[in-house]
C-alpha cells in the first residue's frame, strides 16, 4: 500500500503562482514515475505532468510552459510549481503514478487549487 498527503493549494488571482507538494509513504520501492493529476468540478481527471525516476519531466500541453514538476526521491516527494495560473487550472490536484496504477494504488485526499479572474 501507498498513501499520498498532498498540499500547498489555496485560492489565488490569475496570473498568481502556487507549489504544491505531495509526500508518498508505505511501499513506495514500487514506485518510478510519478505526476500530478487534478479534476475540474463536471470533468474527469487528468495528467498534467509526470516526472520518471530519473528527473525527466513531462506536461500536458495546457500547462507547459507555467508547471514545473520535481521530485526529491530521498525523501519520497515530489513538486508542482504552477505559474502564470489561470482560472481553468482550477481543480482538485492530487499526486500518483501516471497511468492506470494510479487507481490500483488509491488516491489521497487531493489540494484544491481556486483561480479567480
């Protein structure tokens, strides 16, 4: 089992910036790749970047070029710096693997991030 605390949202202006960060505890030598995920009220949830155990990093084109994702694995967590936010980045965030394990490992109680215009 893998647990996942997520924080660091809250509510900002457009064009603000927040870091959210995520820390995995449990069985977490199952674990490379990691990324950050969010649901809009009414839609489903999405990727939006994704970071393999080596550092490399991925986005979903929505937010590359404003997100930067890292990760510190000496201490199982991982980063979202959003920048340049805008109000349809607002949405639940949590942090899991990508992919469909990311269902089979459970998901934690998400950040909310609010943009208002």
């Amino acid at each position: 089992q893998v647990q996942f605390v997520e924080s660091g949202g809250g509510s900002v202006q457009a064009g603000g910036s927040l870091r959210l960060s995520c820390e995995a505890s449990g069985s977490t030598f199952s674990i490379n790749a990691m990324g950050w995920h969010r649901q809009a009220p009414g839609k489903q949830r999405e990727l939006v970047a994704s970071i393999s155990s080596g550092g490399s990093p991925n986005y979903a084109d929505s937010v590359k070029g404003r997100f930067t994702i890292s990760r510190d694995n000496a201490k199982n967590s991982v980063y979202l710096q959003m920048n340049r936010l805008k109000p349809e980045d607002t949405a639940v965030y949590f942090c899991n693997v990508p992919g469909r394990r990311a269902d089979i490992l459970g998901w934690g109680q998400g950040t909310q991030v609010t943009v208002s215009s």
